[in-house]
C-alpha cells in the first residue's frame, strides 16, 4: 500500500517518526516501552512509522551537544523484534550508510529480498566523519544487490535558502534510485516554498517527473529542545525562534506554528501540482511532547481529510 | 468579461490599483499624467483597473501623517475624462461612501444604469469621521436603485489576526450584495492564511459559496513608505519591518516578498479550492516605484500563467 503510493507519486503520505530506545535498556524494558509506544500507534491511520538510525553527529560542529549521546537500538532489530508482529504498519527505516562496511551492508540488503521493504539512506553528519561506505556505494549496492527496496532520501529546506541547489540534489539522488523524500524538520516556509518552486521548475524544463515530498515537523517542548534542534542544523529564522523562546507555552505554539507551515505547504504542493506529504516526528523523550506529536498528527489527518 | 469572471466565482482575476491624480493639477497637467499612467497600461493584460477614492483619514489615528492630504480627483471623473476612451480595460472604482449625502449618492448610482460598472464601497476610516450615509444605507440604495452594479467589499487580514472575525465580516457583506472582495495590501501571511481557512471552514459549514478574494500587495520603496503603510494600519510582522528597513535594497526586497506571499497565497487557495486573485497596488509617486510595481505585475502573470 505505501510502495503502491510512493509508486504512484501520490500526495498525502502520512508518517510518524520515532527513535528506537535506548541500545542500555534491558530486554524487558525494550518490551515495555515497545508496549506503550504500539498503544500509541496503533489506532492512528498512518501510512508508515519512521525508525531513525541515530549517529553521533558531533564531528560536524565544536558547539557542545546539548543532550548527551547515547547508542540507540538498531532501528531494524527494534522493528523486527520489538514493533513488528502487533503493529500492522509499514516501517521506514533510516540507514546511515556510513555506520557499515561493505560486507554487512551487502548482506543486509541481501536478508531484505522477497518482501517490501522501505529505507532511506542518510550521508555522513560531515566529511569529517570516519565513514566505510559512502552514498555512492550504497546507491549501487542497493542497485546490485535488492533493486527491490523502497528507497528514500533525505531533504533539507535550509540547505536551499543557503545554497538554492537543494532541489538539483534531490534530482541527482532520483537518478541514482531515490523514489521519495523525508525532509529534515522545517520552520523555514520560505526556504520550503521556493525549493519547491525550483523543485517544479527544474522537472517541467528536464520533463522529470516530480516523487513525493514528505515535509517533517516536530513539536518543540522547551528552549533547550530548540537549541538541540537548531544544534542538529534546522533553520529557526529568528523572529519565530524569539517567538518561541518568549512563549509562555512553547509546546502549544510550536504545535500550531508547525500545523500552519505544514497547512500551507501542502495546499501549496497541492494547487501547483507537487506531491506533499507529512512526517509527524517526536524525538523527545518528554510525555508532553510525545502527546503533542500525537495531537499534531490528527491535525494533519484533518488538513488531508483522511 | 470582468463581471462574468467574478459572477461565476474564478480565481485567477488580476488588478492594477492607482490613485487618481491630485485635484489640484491643471487640465493638461492631468492630461499628461493620464497619458503616462496609459502608457504604462495599455499592453498589460489585467482583468481590471481600480482607482482609489482618498479620503483624509487622520480622524482615525493621534498618529502624525507622515505624507501629508491632499484632495485628489474624484475617481469617477479621472476615470470617464481622462481614461475612459484610449484604454480598453473595465475600471473597477472605490467609492468612499461617507464622503457623500442621499441625494448625490443616489443620483451616482442612478447615472450608472445601463452599462457594466464594478464598485468597491468603504465605510468610513473611524467612528469619528463625520459621515453623511453609512455603508447600511449605501447598501440599500444600491439595491434599489441600480442593483446590476458588480459591488466588491474591502477586506483587512491584519484583522483577522486581531478579532478573527473578518470572514464573518465578510459574509455580512455578500448577504448585503458584496460579489468579490479586495483586501488591503498584505505582508501578513499568516493572518491572511487564517482568514481563508476561517472563510472556506464557514463556507462549508453554512453551505454558502465562495466569492473571489483578490489580495492586494505592493512594492514599498523606503522607509517612509513604509512608515506610511505602518499609519494606514497595514500589519507589518515586526521581522519584516526590521528585514525591509535594513535591506540595501528595500524596493527590490519588498517586491520579493510580496511575490512570495502572493504566490503561496494564491496556490493554497488553488489547493484548497478558494479563489483568489490580485491587485497589484502602486500607492507611490516615485519612478523606481512604479516601475517596481509593473515589474510586479509581470511576476504575478506568470505565476497565474496568463
């Protein structure tokens, strides 16, 4: 159904983004928190649940990270032992690519054949980082080994204000088997906006055609989960950023900011003819703000009329 | 063609807004001003011309004016003398309805029978001006006398921010004949977004259908101007402010903007099946800002594709 979708290049993909657990936890406490969080999701009408693969991105930058960085589960070994028999949800797992050589990249992609699989592929947090395959790599073993597998890639709305050729990565990555795109979390409309206007420009002129673009949003609980967000590299333009950090309810306000931005980004995609999706992402570790991931997701249900 | 265009609800109407020419100017004064503004228009392909009805509204604020009143033409007059032969376009004319009594007001409309004619009535600018007819009586004369004048209303997003209420607004004045409306020029996106997803949420709910909403935006060419549109009571987001009175260039940066949120706007309408159009505004008397607004004016016809 999602593979059908992405196929399709349809609009309206829905996904919900989590981390695995922590790789200290007991067997028993990977159970229950799996339990809580497959009563979570379990009623929600999604079209894939996202496992990040989490690295330690400090090579990339020398300002101090500010949460601590721990080992997460393997998002595939949480999904195939923890989620996967009592949660009826396609998974998209995240692979930094980076983090395996060769040998055990090709045989994961090989213990994958025969059943639709969906992954996205993530470069290195910065060239600095010791890596042992690269994206190339990966893209032509992908190709080699399990042509098969449903892979996406990674967007990031910033990098095009900055840059203006994000949409021109977007379209090379096509080339090399990309079928869909996850953004990185955006707060940036402006910056979205136009990378989809260049995004359209460049398929009409190359008669490409355009693949889904899954914009992420996340709510932000309190001023040190902005930091670590804008740690990690998201675009808060600074008028929303002091908005923010002046708000007597930053949960609240960081919901319905990230609800209007999606809103009109869809609408957007929609009136000029580009497929848009939303990835509802909770990376926090707060109940406040996995609730508010929860109620942020029925909104998008109601802005897709799904 | 204009009438039919707003009678059968399309989105996609464009307009170029001006002010008439001072009343102080002598006839071959207002001749050769009339001349360039003909010039200047004669190859643009809009739906229509509107011509405001100035009236001093310094009742409305202790706030010193920062360009100072002067009378200009009646609209009407600068319209049918200097305009009406050599250029093929409809004029769509504000009317500011306070300024007049009963008598000339129904003798206006009673003049205006037998032929296409668009109107925008405005109520006064405070509850201090000193009218003579009220919008309540401006409505209902219209309906008596010449009930085929194609009427628009005015319509501020800026307040919808404040009240939001402007669609409720709005939907009182189709009730009172209101066939499209023209918004105030617009830097507040998300203000003006809350107001279509407030308009079409009603729409559905009371079963009522959907009038063109044609927003306004303008090229800002100084500070002063800015300052300008700051008195009329345009809500300028203070980031914007700080953005525009910074920029090295703030004329080539406002027209930027402006584009920007004019082409999410009309596009989230697209999408969202609420039609909206534009009104291209040159309030200024300077050269760099007129040519700014037609430059404009080119943008928007390429991103409505006409």
């Amino acid at each position: 159904m999602l593979k059908d979708k992405i196929r399709n290049k349809e609009g309206g993909i829905l996904f919900y983004g989590i981390t695995p657990p922590k790789a200290k936890n007991t067997k028993e406490e990977l159970e229950a928190i799996a339990k809580k969080q497959i009563d979570r999701l379990k009623d929600l009408d999604i079209d894939g649940l996202v496992l990040y693969d989490i690295q330690d991105e400090s090579d990339r930058t020398d300002v101090k990270r500010p949460f601590p960085y721990m080992e997460t589960l393997d998002p595939c070994v949480y999904a195939k032992q923890y989620l996967d028999a009592p949660l009826h949800v396609p998974v998209v797992i995240y692979r930094a690519v980076g983090k395996y050589d060769k040998e055990e990249f090709s045989e994961w992609l090989e213990n994958r054949k025969g059943r639709d699989f969906h992954t996205v592929f993530v470069g290195a947090a910065s060239k600095e980082t010791k890596v042992t395959i690269g994206m190339r790599e990966a893209y032509k073993l992908k190709k080699e080994i399990n042509d098969d597998i449903v892979l996406g890639g990674i967007m990031i709305p910033e990098r095009h204000t900055l840059k203006q050729d994000e949409h021109l990565k977007v379209f090379s990555k096509i080339d090399n088997g990309c079928e869909f795109f996850v953004s990185q979390c955006v707060y940036d409309l402006m910056g979205a906006k136009r990378f989809l206007d260049d995004y359209l420009a460049y398929s009409k002129e190359h008669n490409k055609p355009l693949v889904p673009i899954i914009f992420t949003i996340t709510p932000c609980g309190s001023s040190k989960t902005l930091d670590f967000m804008k740690w990690l590299g998201i675009n808060i333009p600074p008028h929303l950023e002091e908005r923010l950090k002046n708000s007597e309810n930053i949960l609240e306000d960081s919901v319905k900011l990230s609800r209007d931005i999606f809103e009109i980004l869809y609408f957007y995609g929609k009136g000029k003819g580009i497929p848009i999706g939303c990835n509802v992402e909770s990376v926090a570790i707060r109940k406040d703000e996995i609730d508010a991931s929860i109620e942020l997701l029925h909104d998008i249900q109601k802005i897709m009329d799904r």
